[in-house]
C-alpha cells in the first residue's frame, strides 16, 4: 500500500503530515504543536528528537507571517486546551505576528542568539539527560536529516570551526551521556 501525502505547498504539506500523525497516534488532538521555519532546515532538525518526546507534529512558518492565519486556525481545531505551542527560533524565523495571532494559548517560544543556542534550548527542553546524542554539521541538513529518524537527540555543531562552543561545553558538561555517534565525514564535523 502506497500513501502520498501532500498539500499544495511545503505548508500545506506539514498540515496534511500533521493530520496523518494524529491518525496514526490515535488521538483527536494534539497535546502539544511544534512550530518551526518552513524556509530553515536547523531548528526544525533539532526539534525532531523534541516532537518525538513531545508527541508533536512540526508544522511549518512562512516568512512575513504570510501562513499565520492557517496556523492559527490548523491549532485552534487541533490542540487540546491547556496545550502547549513550541515556537522554534527567533523572530526572523517565525515571525512574531504567530505569537500576537496565538494569545491566550501556551506558547514557548525556544530561541536563542543563533542556531546553536537554539539547538540546545530545544534540547533542555526535551529533557535530554543520558541519551545517545547525535552530532551533526549545522551548516547543512542532508547528514542530520537523514540520521533524525532514529530518533535521537541532535547536537549541531559549526563545521568551519575544530572546537565546540563554551555554551556547547558547558551544557555537556551537565549531561550524563557517554555516548555519541558523529555523522558524516571530517569535512562535515571536524574530529
């Protein structure tokens, strides 16, 4: 049995992946919506391990809140009360106009300086503590996109730099992981 599910646009299609999730998990509504740049590939890589725990969907945000309307109306039919809206990244990325247009619902927005803050805002947020931790090139997504589907917490790292970030560190510091599993090549993440 094949299944295609589309819409008529990347947008759309995140709706119509939504509604299959929904029907796969059984449920009639989401406890919890991720929101994530449908123009950017980092945050919504990094918010894969978060959906997984979550049991959210990722919808997609237009630029200039071009699709805020539809978002608002796909979450008002498909979020429980009391749910929680995750917006993934800073305004640039998914405008702020969806945070005006979902008052009165509870919204965290997870946004930081620039990717890699984001990234591990994301990940305090999905509560990683001793997960095996993928580490991928935050610069491209085709080595992180296809290791997400194990489910995974993802770390993106710059692959233009040989060292990790203080805040990088610091939050690994903090975790009981031993284990990580680098993906792709040297070029890609610096051994």
């Amino acid at each position: 049995v094949v299944t295609r599910i589309y819409g008529q646009t990347r947008y759309e299609t995140s709706l119509k992946i939504a509604d299959a999730t929904k029907a796969a998990q059984g449920v009639e509504r989401f406890s919890n919506i991720i929101v994530a740049s449908g123009a950017g590939f980092a945050d919504a890589l990094a918010g894969s391990y978060l959906a997984k725990v979550k049991d959210a969907p990722i919808l997609m945000a237009q630029a200039a809140g071009k699709n805020v309307d539809m978002l608002k109306t796909y979450i008002a039919e498909n979020l429980v009360p009391g749910g929680t809206v995750y917006i993934l990244g800073g305004v640039n990325a998914v405008p702020a106009a969806l945070d005006t247009a979902l008052s009165g619902y509870n919204v965290k927005r997870l946004a930081g300086e620039d990717r890699y803050e984001t990234n591990l805002l994301i990940l305090k947020e999905a509560g990683v503590t001793n997960e095996e931790i993928l580490v991928c090139k935050a610069q491209d997504f085709a080595d992180s996109l296809s290791a997400s589907a194990v489910g995974k917490p993802i770390l993106l790292v710059n692959s233009n730099t040989s060292k990790l970030a203080d805040i990088q560190k610091a939050y690994l510091a903090e975790l009981s992981t031993s284990k990580f599993y680098i993906v792709g090549g040297e070029t890609a993440v610096s051994s």
